[in-house]
C-alpha cells in the first residue's frame, strides 16, 4: 500500500483558509469602495475553516511567519468526516 500511495505524493492540491463569510445585496456590492468594511458572520478569536479543493480538512488560528500569514492547525477533521465532506 505504501508503494502505491508514493505515486500521488507530489500531487499539489490547492488549500484556501477562510476567516469568514457575509451575504450582501447587489446594491451594497456595488456601493463598495477603498476602505470599506465588510462585516463577516464568524466572531474575532473563532477558528479559521481550512479547505483542501473546497472540502473542509481542519481548523486553526492565523500566526505570522517570516512576516506571512500562516495558519496553526488546532482541530483537525477526522479521516472519516473527510471522506463522508467528498461525497
């Protein structure tokens, strides 16, 4: 098993982090502009989500790294959960 899983080792896949989401209308998309804020659903200090290809794989808190953002894993999905997400 472990020779046919080398195979896909240097598969990239791509990983987004969300801090949150909002829902606006039209009229406040287009009502946008330099410096405004758009207010998210998810509260200051609530884990951010982190997605491989659009499915949910953990949870965790935003650090800096070498003056980049970077992401602390603090929950991650079980291997189950992940495959049921596919699905």
């Amino acid at each position: 098993a472990k020779h046919s899983l080398d195979i896909i080792l240097d598969v990239t896949l791509q990983v987004t982090v969300e801090v949150g989401r909002a829902r606006m209308t039209i009229q406040d998309l287009l009502q946008l502009g330099q410096g405004s804020v758009v207010e998210l659903e998810k509260l200051a200090g609530e884990p951010l989500d982190v997605y491989v290809n659009g499915k949910q794989v953990a949870r965790g808190e935003a650090v800096i790294v070498n003056e980049k953002f970077g992401v602390r894993l603090t929950d991650i999905i079980s291997p189950e959960d992940r495959v049921e997400g596919v699905g």
